[in-house]
C-alpha cells in the first residue's frame, strides 16, 4: 500500500502512542491488502468456509469497516451518503464487477480517506457519528487493531487453505 508510512512498528516503540497507534494501524491494512498478492481471481473468490468469507471478500469487508469507523463515525455521515452497505454481514458480498485490483484499490482509498479523517483529531478528542455515542479516538484506534487483527489471522487461515488445496 504505498500511501503507508516508512516506519515499522519496531521504529516507534519510543514515540508518542499516536504515531504507534497508526503505524501498527498501518501494518494490519497492509497485511489485508497484501493477503491477495499472487492469487488468480478465482483463487481470491473460493469459498473455503461455511460463511461468505473469501479472500477478496474480507479485503471487501475492511474496506466497509474502514468506512463506518472513520466516514460515518469521525465525519458523521449516514451509511447510505457514504454508499456502504447497512450490516457488516452485507459488506461480505461480492459483486461480478469486484476484482483483486478493485478492491484492493477502494480498500486502499478507504485507509487513506482515515488517515485523512482522523489527522485533525487527537487520541481524546470525541467523534460523534456512531450508535454507541461520542467515543474518543484513541477507542476508535483500538477497536480497529482488534477489527484488523481478527481478520488478518481470518486471511492466514484461508490462504493456508489455499496452499493446501
């Protein structure tokens, strides 16, 4: 993803906890984005669990879990001014027109539409567009770690599926 910083997050241990905030943020998206390399279409689109995870529809999901946590939820906007869908089990459905090179570029445009959302904020500040009410961002942040990491281990399992196959 080339928008992401250079750093790692071995290079930030010593920094201030936004900047480890984003850049552990930043491998996570990177690892989604990545679990695509070297798969043929059909490949990314093989359904290898009993639920409608794929490899192409997770890097679809995160994309939908970008856009909630930090278009509706930082920047207030309705799912549907965003044009998302209304349940995270939608987000999951592939549609003919999704390809590997779409989806990793909407997956890619919606981690830099975050970056951008959130950059004006700091770690306390509120956002006031989710159900739960005003959050600050520093849970946002956290919530997305686990979000991204939960589905990063999804991605590991599939592609070793995948290899096994």
């Amino acid at each position: 993803m080339p928008a992401l910083p250079v750093a790692s997050t071995e290079d930030v241990i010593d920094q201030p906890a936004r900047l480890q905030f984003e850049v552990f943020l930043d491998e996570h998206r990177a690892a989604l984005n990545d679990c695509l390399d070297g798969l043929t279409e059909e490949e990314a689109r093989r359904s290898l669990v009993s639920s409608k995870t794929t490899l192409l529809s997770l890097v679809k999901h995160v994309t939908f879990v970008e856009k909630v946590w930090f278009d509706e939820a930082v920047r207030c906007r309705s799912r549907a001014e965003i044009g998302i869908p209304a349940t995270p089990d939608e987000s999951f459905v592939l549609d003919d027109d999704d390809t590997i090179a779409t989806v990793r570029q909407a997956h890619r445009d919606a981690c830099e539409a975050s970056r951008r959302a959130a950059s004006s904020l700091g770690l306390d500040d509120l956002v006031h567009g989710n159900r739960r009410g005003p959050l600050p961002l520093r849970w946002v942040y956290l919530h997305m770690l686990r979000e991204l990491a939960q589905h990063c281990g999804h991605a590991d399992i599939l592609r070793e599926q995948l290899a096994d196959r």
